[in-house]
C-alpha cells in the first residue's frame, strides 16, 4: 500500500501508476490511514454506486452508537446540519423527496434557457484572457464561469457573489481525508455564513419570487411535500459548490492535459466538432473528483473479502476511468474516443443532477478559447493544491 499515500505531493501530482498497483493487487484493499476500504475497479465502482447495501449516510437507520462511530464534535455542528440536509449525503426515502422536489425547479428547460448566457460569459471572458495578452486560466476563466452561471442560476445578485468561492472552498476542505481541525474550524465559520446570507435571500424571495432556482424552490411541491427552510439552504449550497469545486478543477484539469499533449490538441483546434468527445475523455482522463466515500450499511462480499457493517468504502473514481478492463489503453489522452462510460458524474441515486449545466459550461469555455485563443500555451509550470479528494492544479498560467 506504500503506492497509495493521498498526502504526498508526488502521488497527488500522478496517482495513476499507484491505481495501476492496486488494481492488479486485487478488488478491495483496507487501509490503515483512514480505516477505509479502497476499491479500484471499474466494474466494483459502477456497482457499488448503485448497491442499496451502502449509503451516503446511515443516520436513516442507526445512531452513531449503533454503528459503531464517535459523534462529530459538536463545536462541528453548523456544518454537519448543512451538509447532512443536502440530497448527496442524505438517503431515501429524504434522498427521493428532496431530489425530486429540486428536479421540478432544477429542470432541463432551466439549464436549456442558459446556454445563450453560458456561451456569451464564456466568450467575454476568454476575450479578457485574450486582450491581457494572457494571465491565469484558472481565476480568469475556469472559475469565474461556473460561479456566476449557477448564482445567476439561484439568483444570487452580483455583488454578494465574491464571497461564494472562499465559502465554498472553506466547506468542501471538510471532504479531503482525515482533515485537520483547523479545516474543520474554517468549514464550520464559512456554514455559518453560508446559511445566514441564504436564509435572508429566501426570505426575501418568500416576500418577491422571481424568476430564479430559490423561487423555484420555495414553489415546488408533490403530493403536500415542500423542502424546509433547512433543505433549501443545503441544496443551494451544494449546488454552488459543486459548480464552483467540480466545475473549475475540470476546466483547468482539462487544459493542463491538453497543453501536455500537444498532438491531440492540434486535432482539437483542428476540427471544432470534437468538442463534446473531448469534454467526456477529459472528464475520464483526469477527473477532478478522484474519491467518493460510501459507509457499509449491511455486510457485502467483494471477491471474498467480507466488508462488516459500519465500514467505509473509498471508491477511487481516478483509478475506475483508467481501468484497461474498460478503457483500450487507459493512460492515452484520445479525444475521439467513443465508448466512454467514465464515473466522473457518479452513477446510481447520486448521479449528479448538474451534469447538464457542467457539460454546456466546459464545452462552452472550451470552444470559446479554440476560437480566440487558437496559440495558448503554458506560460510556467502549475503548482498543484495539496488536495487529493477535489484534485487540481492551485493555478494554470498561460500565454497567448
């Protein structure tokens, strides 16, 4: 297991060789560091995402006690409420309920109605990129994209939004393995902030609705249900932050490896109509979300090896789309690839419902900076964050 270390520099940098390794070690392997159960396949993955054996949560049927976990301290309290309100960490039957209720406002129709403002924001940033004569992909276009699409999207005005990055980035530190308690103190002080501002943007949606995704939360119901108060706040929240974590480490994942495989990027920029095979071999090629977690709700077998009840599975992502069972020849970056069935947007109950809205922004970005930026390239070496969990690059300086 000395391969598979998610806190050294050089594994973050590279973990493909150390997925190899465990991939031919076996289906399961425990590790000692997080007392997690590691799984690298493909095949496991994709099946295990979908085993109603295993949860998000199991606070739907045990107490902490009864599972056999230490409570989270409760000076940890605000974040726990917002992030065990939200449908990613919740179970049916509230998984069904909540998700349901957000798919009503959250509709295909919705997403659609972006796209004209996605494609113009993308081209009006890659344009500021472009008459800088270069800067920092990253804050310059990967970030700023996402964030103002899914705040347009809530209807969060433009001036509250600087504050949404440094919030989001503060929760999601929570989601790296075994974190400190200083990132714990800082998830804590940003969810306080978080819902405070979002509980006085419902209220006063309540008293004007609009035409945004908090009036159509507030609206939506089924059969006499409506989402609390609590429940609107942590879906707004995980919405934001999926877009501002997941969203700009695929841009900027993406273009690191394009401008590392200049081949593939010449086809690219010569012929345009790639763009939507090269979006999903990004996606697989290095997915910004390497890890999900699932907690063993009942006892399962993987190849022999019993895995008890109150047990954790680690699900490597990252190693499932680089599984030659799967993939012909995994390590190529190959942007006509065709068959490509990579879990980057999960599978199962949890597949995530931004899907849509992430495949229009990073083809967006992406075809506006093949258009007006035809000449980029990396102007220094990135530096990576020291994430493992949400993996990408703390910049991406380029010239033009």
């Amino acid at each position: 297991m000395a391969a598979f270390d998610p806190w050294d520099p050089a594994f973050v940098a590279d973990p493909y060789p150390a997925y190899a390794e465990l991939r031919a070690r076996g289906r399961v392997h425990h590790y000692e560091p997080t007392g997690q159960w590691l799984v690298p396949h493909h095949a496991d993955v994709s099946a295990l995402l979908r085993d109603r054996r295993l949860g998000r949560t199991y606070l739907h049927r045990f107490t902490h006690e009864e599972f056999g976990r230490t409570p989270p301290p409760p000076e940890h309290e605000p974040f726990h409420t917002l992030n065990d309100h939200g449908m990613l960490d919740l179970e049916p039957p509230d998984h069904t309920r909540i998700r349901r209720l957000v798919s009503k406002a959250f509709t295909p129709r919705t997403v659609e109605r972006l796209v004209p403002y996605v494609r113009a924001l993308a081209d009006e940033l890659v344009s500021g990129l472009v008459a800088a004569g270069g800067g920092d992909l990253l804050t310059d276009v990967a970030e700023p994209l996402p964030v103002a699409v899914i705040a347009e999207m809530l209807g969060i005005p433009e001036a509250d939004r600087a504050a949404l990055r440094p919030w989001s980035a503060d929760i999601c530190g929570m989601y790296e393995l075994n974190p400190s308690e200083e990132t714990a103190r800082r998830a804590v002080r940003a969810s306080v902030k978080f819902s405070e501002y979002l509980r006085e943007l419902i209220a006063a949606r309540r008293e004007k609705p609009g035409e945004d995704l908090i009036s159509g939360l507030i609206a939506a119901h089924d059969e006499g249900d409506r989402l609390t108060e609590q429940e609107m706040i942590s879906t707004c929240v995980l919405l934001l932050n999926a877009g501002h974590e997941a969203t700009v480490n695929a841009t900027v994942n993406g273009w690191w490896a394009l401008l590392r495989h200049p081949a593939q990027l010449a086809t690219l920029r010569a012929d345009h109509s790639l763009v939507p095979t090269a979006v999903e071999e990004l996606l697989r090629y290095d997915t910004p979300l390497q890890l999900f977690e699932r907690w063993v709700l009942e006892d399962i077998e993987i190849d022999g090896t019993v895995i008890p009840r109150g047990a954790e599975l680690a699900l490597l992502f990252g190693s499932a789309n680089h599984d030659p069972a799967v993939f012909t020849d995994p390590g190529r970056l190959d942007l006509t690839r065709a068959d490509n069935p990579h879990i980057s947007f999960s599978a199962g109950i949890h597949y995530c419902i931004g899907a849509p809205l992430a495949r229009i922004e990073l083809a967006a970005s992406m075809t506006a900076l093949l258009e007006k930026a035809p000449a980029l390239a990396l102007a220094a070496e990135p530096e990576r964050k020291p994430n493992f969990v949400i993996r990408g690059p703390a910049g991406l300086p380029v010239s033009l």
